[in-house]
C-alpha cells in the first residue's frame, strides 16, 4: 500500500472548512464510499474510463490529515495504490495534487 500523507492546519470554525471541503470535492466530481478495508474515503472514477482517485480526510484539531492515491484496477477490484509521487498515472496524480492544493487555498 503506497500511500501521500499530508497534514493541512487550519484556523477557521470546524463545521465551516468541512462543508466548503465536503463542497469542493462533490464540485470536483468526488463521492463518500466506504472501502472493503471499512475506510471512509472520497473516491473520483471506476477504473474503466478514468483513473480512481481517492482522498482520505481526517479532521483533527486545527488539522486535517489528509492522505492521498490513485489506484490501477477495474471497478472494486484494485490492483495497485500508488502514491502521489510514483510514476505510473501522471494525470490522476496530478489532479489529486491540484486538489489537495485547493483545500489548502480553501481552508485559509
């Protein structure tokens, strides 16, 4: 399992970063689903016509850890997860990096 881990501070009230986060990936094409590890995590496209994108956020104090991949595989059957910076997906992992940079703008 190859994994991004990034950690983002924040300052403003809680319920306000994460509805403008829980808004920015749902515009971004994201969607809440539950993985067969019992990971809550938000997931863009299936594998077949896109690359799977995936972000995992998790809200602490003043912080957000947020850990990051994409994964080579049809449907739910994944076959690889692959950090943000390895070589195979350039264009999925770009994008999930234009994102987290987005949160950061988002939430500061």
């Amino acid at each position: 399992m190859s994994r991004t881990v990034e950690q983002i501070t924040y300052t403003e009230d809680f319920g306000k970063v994460k509805s403008e986060i829980e808004q920015l990936m749902t515009a971004n094409g994201y969607h809440l689903t539950n993985l067969k590890t019992g990971e809550k995590v938000w997931k863009r496209g299936n594998g077949i016509s896109s690359g799977m994108r995936f972000l995992k956020l998790e809200f602490g104090e003043q912080s957000i850890t947020v850990t990051a991949w994409v994964s080579i595989g049809l449907g739910d059957t994944l076959f690889n997860e692959v950090a943000l910076d390895g070589f195979m997906a350039p264009i999925d992992r770009k994008a999930v990096r234009i994102l987290i940079d987005q949160i950061r703008k988002v939430i500061r």
